[in-house]
C-alpha cells in the first residue's frame, strides 16, 4: 500500500528535438551528409565512409562553416516565430565519449541562432494550445556507438560508426509547457510536418533524422497541502511517436508511483526506454552545464545575420502547414481531412493550388488528388506533384466531371493514359469512349427495357422505398455504356411519376 497520497498534482513536460538538416555537406566539412540526406529505401553507405580528417578529428584540420545549414536553421526559427540573433557565435562542448573523436562537439552555448519563439498546436480536445520555443540552436551530431555487429551477431565489445558524425543538427528546445504524453506526440507531430514542409529536414525517425527527448517532473501535492516536486529526468533518443507517447506516459506514472511509496523525488538524470519491458530505465545522473566546459570555438568566425539576409530567408518561409489548413478549411472549404492532407506536403499543397486557379473546383481537385491521383501516385513510388500530370489536366479533369460529362469512376482509368503527356482531359475521354451522352433517346430506352424486365424494383420504388431508385440508376448505367447518369435519375424520376 502507498504510505502517501497525492492530493492532486500538475505535469510539466518540455521537449528537446534534435532535426538533422537534409544538406548536402556536413556541418563543418564537405564531406557528403550520408545520414541527414538519406531518404527512405536508399542503400545507406558502408560504416566509416562518410568521414574525412577533420571528422576524425586529426591534428592540423580545421572546420568550414556550412552556410545552407545556417540557413536551414535560420527559415525554420521564422517558422517557429523566433527570434533570430543577428549575432551567434560557436562553442565547444567537451563530449569524452567514441562517437566524436575530437572529444568536444561544436554547439551553441549563450547565444544561440533562434530564441524565443512560440507554436500553436491542437490539445486533446482540440482546442488551440500555445508552446513556447525556448531556444533552437545548431550544432554537429555524433556518431553511433554499436552494441551488437550488423546482422545483430552479439559482440563483447562496442563498435563506432562515424557516418553520422558532423551532420548538421538543429536541436529545438520548448519551454515545459506541456501536461499530457498526447499534447507531446501532437506537438511532435506538427513539428515534423513543418520541418518537412520547408524542406530543411526529410524528418523520418526509422532513420534517426527527427529524435525526441522528453523532460518530465512532477508538482505532487500531499493531503496536507505540502508541494513535492520531483526531479526532472531526460528520456533518451525516442524515435517514433508511439515511443514518445508511452515512454512519457509511463516516467509520470513512474515518478508519482516512487513518490506515493517510498517518498523519493529522486535525482536529475537521464533516462532510456526499454520497449521489450515498456518502461524507462536509469542511465545516469545528468550533467550540469559546467560540466562541458563550454568556451567559444577559436576557429570559427561568428555569424552576422543582416537585414537583407534575413528579408531574403523570410521570403522563403511563407505561411505554415497550419495556416495553410487554415485556409484550405475556411476559404477553399474543404473538410479537416483533406486541408490536413494536402497541407502537409508542400509540392502537394501548390500542385493542389494551381489546379484550383486553373478553373477546378476546390472540392472536386482535392478529392481527384487525395483519392484517385494518390493511387496512381503510390503504385509508382512517386508523389503526387511529380507523377506524371499536369496541374492543368487535373482541372480539366474536375470540369468535366462538374459538367457530367464524364462519370467520376472514369477519372483513375482517364488519369493513368494522360501521366506522361500533354495531351487534352477531354480529347483522351472521348478516345476511351468515357465522354457520356446528353441525348435521352438511348436513356429512355434503356429505362423501358429495364422496367419491362424487373417490376420488383418497380414496384419497391412505388411503394415509397427511395433507395429502390439507386439500384434502378445501377441497372440502366449497366445496361449500356457512354449513359449520364444525372440524365438517368432524372429521366427515371419523370417516367416513374
């Protein structure tokens, strides 16, 4: 039994993210950026490839500033509603460990590159919650220390591979603003849209691109009115939302159960997560600033960022995902699903927007795109904006179909022959016979025949049951091809009384 009991208490949640920047280079090197650039169902290089002197840190090499990387950083803090220091300096971080062999770690201390900005994401209820950005600064990753061989063959010792090692790195530091694991994974989850949406990072946790670190205490009031508050502890290199949501779940549950029975706020300290037992474990007590050693990195310059410059970034960032979904909702009207969809995607969202200015309807692009183009999209391993079509052609496509001149079941099949083209949406139908016709002549018969053949349903739809006239449309649409099916129901409705 508990030898305590919490009267209430409040849980406080900040977030560190660590976003690899898909550059080219590496942070301080022009060695290829094998781990920040490497995309889905690409063959990752072999270990140690991706590295020259300066990564392994031998006498007499010097680091060379990434300026895409600074850039990156730069449009992603404007996103985020930072403030973007006109004057940023580099530091290093003593770091003893294998995976960065110069034994420091070049970061940003006191001023870092983005500071002070805010992101409004969904609660649980959805109702708008505002999080404050407390910092978001750049620095190089480390490599990955390897506890078991590749082919995951048990070794007795550690291996290093330093591929990773010096690829840029922006770490985004909130202030603990969250109370809920699910408020986490929401967060995390628009944070990863967005990065992706500029651009700056593929952001795919399978490969180490987007890590989360949760830091989480408790305030625990007793029955007696007394304020307890734990120690904070660090969750180590999450990589997959439903990791971040369980782990963070189960540190609160694990912090107010050792409180509830031995009375232990316990020790500021990091913390991994074990997924075969579903439970964080200790790892160690955590360092303190002090503890690095941090001094400015004599062989950098600092960087100033201008007005021009910064002008220039700002002109690149545009609106949000958020605000994009905010717009496709109220001024486009599409429903929350669809905004969400085609908001995500950048390429996807101003394909989507050149079909609607070339005449589509709104509604009708976005459902062409999201269920038909998609299709064809995924069964080619591309995506919707580079798969074969022209935006163009879609709003041909959704004219049509408005103006009931082709049915909207033809669309996948009349997609498939125009990717690769330029040909004409209309030209191509009547090719495939999927122009239908306007003349009721062919429909009446085709009506007459159908009713002379099932009085059943006739009779059902006399009755007054409505739902016999969709399977009577059904069976005329059947019964021969190139038929309206608008013109159909109409000319139904007139000949059923």
């Amino acid at each position: 039994m508990p030898s305590r009991t919490a009267q209430s208490y409040r849980v406080l949640i900040g977030l560190e993210i660590h976003v690899q920047l898909a550059t080219n280079t590496k942070m301080f090197t022009g060695v290829a950026n094998a781990s920040g650039n490497l995309r889905p169902g690409q063959t990752p290089p072999e270990p140690n490839s991706a590295v020259d002197e300066q990564i392994l840190g031998l006498p007499g090499t010097l680091p060379v500033l990434n300026k895409v990387a600074v850039e990156y950083s730069i449009k992603t803090g404007l996103a985020l509603g930072c403030k973007i220091n006109r004057f940023t300096k580099w530091d290093r971080k003593s770091y003893y460990y294998p995976d960065l062999p110069k034994n420091y770690q070049i970061s940003q201390y006191d001023l870092p590159l983005c500071h002070e900005g805010e992101m409004t994401v969904p609660d649980e209820s959805g109702v708008p919650a505002r999080i404050r950005i407390r910092r978001a600064h750049l620095e190089e990753d480390a490599g990955k220390l390897l506890h078991e061989a590749p082919g995951g063959f048990p070794i007795d010792h550690s291996i290093v591979d330093l591929n990773r090692a010096g690829t840029p790195l922006l770490e985004i530091v909130t202030e603990p603003d969250f109370s809920t694991a699910k408020q986490v994974v929401v967060f995390a989850q628009e944070l990863q849209k967005l990065v992706q949406f500029l651009g700056v990072s593929h952001a795919q946790m399978q490969l180490g691109q987007m890590r989360f670190e949760p830091n989480i205490n408790l305030h625990i009031t007793d029955a007696d009115g007394q304020m307890h508050k734990t120690a904070i502890t660090e969750i180590k290199n999450l990589n997959s939302f439903s990791v971040l949501e369980r782990a963070t779940a189960y540190e609160i549950a694990r912090q107010l159960r050792a409180w509830e029975e031995t009375g232990s706020l316990g020790r500021k300290s990091t913390y991994g997560w074990d997924e075969s037992t579903q439970s964080t474990f200790h790892q160690r007590d955590k360092e303190e600033a002090n503890d690095y050693r941090y001094f400015p990195d004599p062989d950098l310059p600092p960087v100033i960022v201008d007005e021009a410059w910064l002008a220039e970034l700002k002109s690149q960032v545009g609106e949000s995902p958020v605000q994009r979904r905010e717009r496709y909702s109220t001024a486009l009207g599409l429903s929350a699903a669809d905004a969400t969809a085609l908001a995500a995607d950048r390429t996807t969202g101003d394909f989507y927007e050149s079909a609607v200015k070339l005449g589509g309807d709104p509604k009708r692009v976005a459902n062409l795109l999201i269920n038909v183009v998609q299709k064809i999209a995924n069964d080619r391993s591309t995506s919707i904006a580079i798969v074969g079509l022209a935006s163009s052609q879609v709003a041909e496509v959704a004219r049509l179909i408005d103006e009931n001149k082709i049915g909207a079941s033809s669309a996948l099949a009349l997609f498939e022959k125009l990717c690769g083209t330029t040909a004409h949406a209309a030209g191509v139908a009547a090719d495939l016979g999927l122009i239908q016709s306007t003349d009721t002549a062919p429909i009446d018969a085709a009506i007459d025949a159908l009713i002379a053949q099932n009085p059943k349903s006739l009779q059902d739809y006399k009755a007054g049951k409505q739902a016999a006239l969709g399977s009577l449309v059904g069976m005329v649409m059947k019964s021969a091809k190139g038929l309206n099916p608008k013109l159909v129901q109409e000319r139904l409705r007139e000949k059923l009384g």
